[in-house]
C-alpha cells in the first residue's frame, strides 16, 4: 500500500556543503521519509555527506540526482519551496504545518515536491516561480539564519506529525487530477510563444506578464483535460493568426 512518504519528495537545489546532504537524509529518515532529489549538488557522492548521514546512507544511495530544478519536479502535481525572503511577485505564503498538512492531504493521490534552496541565496526568482506556493520558516528578527540541514528536519517533523494525525482532509472532485507540472510548463512555453506571434507580447517587456499568467494557472492546477483543452485554444489562435486576411467582396 502506498503511503505519504512514498509520494512526498525532499528536493534540494544546488547544494554546495555535502555534509548539508548527509544530515539532511538524516533528518528525512528519523521522521520516516526516503525520497530524496538532489538538483546539480556540487560535491555528491562524498564521504562526508555518508558520514554526516549516520545510518541514512541508504537514503543517499537511492537519492536521484538531476541536473535541473524542471528535472526534480516535472512529474509532481504540488510543488512548495521553502524561501526566508519575500519575493517581488506575490504567491501563496504558508507556515511549515499548515504545508506539511497540505503535502500529506495531497499525497493521497499526487506526487508532492518540498524544495530547498541553495545554502547562501535559496531558490532562484525562476525556481520560486514555478513552485505552487512557498514555505516560510519564522525565526527570530535577530538572528534569521537557517542551516539548510535544519530547514530540512523542520518541514520532515511537521510532515511526520501530519502523517500521524491524519485530520479530515478537503474531497476533491471525483474527475479532477491535477496535470504534472512538466506539462504544465510545456503549455505555458507555447502561450508564450504564441502571444509573441499575435503581438500581445513585446521583446523585453513580457517577463513580469508571464510570471503573473504562471502564477495564475500553478494557482488554478488544470488537470490532463482542461491542459488539453488550453493546448486547443493556442493552437486555434495560432492558425488562425498564420491565415491570409480574406478580401471582401464589393
């Protein structure tokens, strides 16, 4: 039978401490999850991360290594990033429980994806904008600094609390799955293309439009069919932008 911890994913991005790796397989495996995702580490495998892993080598045995955050999360349906800073393009903000709950309430069905940043700077303006929504962390106004490592065990304590609770969670619609988020993005790399073909867009003034049309359909999760049906859609305009103007009779 397939459990939360089966589906929810740690992921963590551009990891430049290998020993941060060790401990946080650690803490993933003291709370009862295994999946691991490491994103282009710059020091993995290492002896050090074994070390610091202290009887979770296992878990750095199994952890799949990719070269891009897209790699990491493409076939996930919930994707949540961790992030210690406000970010100029607003999307969902939710404290560590409240996202461990939701991870967990998704997990029933979907694959689910808890991201970490990179030990200095955390996830990319590119990265947080592909999350769904974000975590934050609070922490003391005078001393904010987070090891990566700690970050980790935090959200894998709230996730294993959750899992053990078990509250009443929200039915969803018995016909909606949310689509992957790699075809997710597929589609909204051809909307773009597309308004740049009808002259919505303009070269050099589309970045902050696409962020915010991003931000709307990770909110709006379509599933396999409304995808399909917005694929339609782009489709039909670009045909019908590539059509000659028909001449009208006198």
């Amino acid at each position: 039978m397939t459990s939360a911890a089966d589906r929810i994913r740690i992921v963590l991005v551009g990891t430049t401490h290998s020993g941060n790796i060790g401990a946080a397989a650690r803490a993933m495996k003291v709370m009862g999850l295994h999946r691991l995702y490491l994103v282009a580490p710059q020091d993995f495998p290492s002896s050090v991360a074994t070390a610091m892993a202290a009887g979770a080598d296992d878990i750095l045995a199994r952890a799949a290594v990719v070269d891009n955050f897209g790699d990491a999360v493409a076939d996930c349906q919930l994707v949540m990033g961790t992030t210690a800073r406000r970010r100029s393009l607003p999307k969902p903000l939710l404290p560590p429980r409240l996202a461990a709950q939701r991870a967990v309430d998704e997990s029933a069905r979907h694959e689910v994806a808890l991201v970490f940043g990179r030990e200095k700077s955390g996830l990319s303006n590119d990265e947080a904008s592909r999350c769904n929504a974000l975590i934050n962390i609070p922490t003391s106004d005078s001393y904010s600094s987070l090891n990566l490592a700690q970050a980790v065990q935090i959200m894998a304590y709230e996730t294993r609390l959750a899992m053990l609770e078990e509250p009443p969670s929200e039915v969803a619609p018995a016909d909606w799955e949310p689509a992957e988020i790699g075809r997710l993005e597929v589609f909204i790399d051809r909307l773009e293309q597309c308004l740049f073909d009808i002259r919505f867009l303009v070269p050099g003034q589309s970045t902050r439009l696409m962020q915010r049309l991003r931000r709307l359909f990770l909110r709006a999760r379509p599933d396999d069919n409304e995808l399909n049906i917005l694929n339609g859609i782009v489709s039909a305009i670009r045909r019908t932008a590539d059509e000659p103007p028909q001449r009208q009779k006198n």
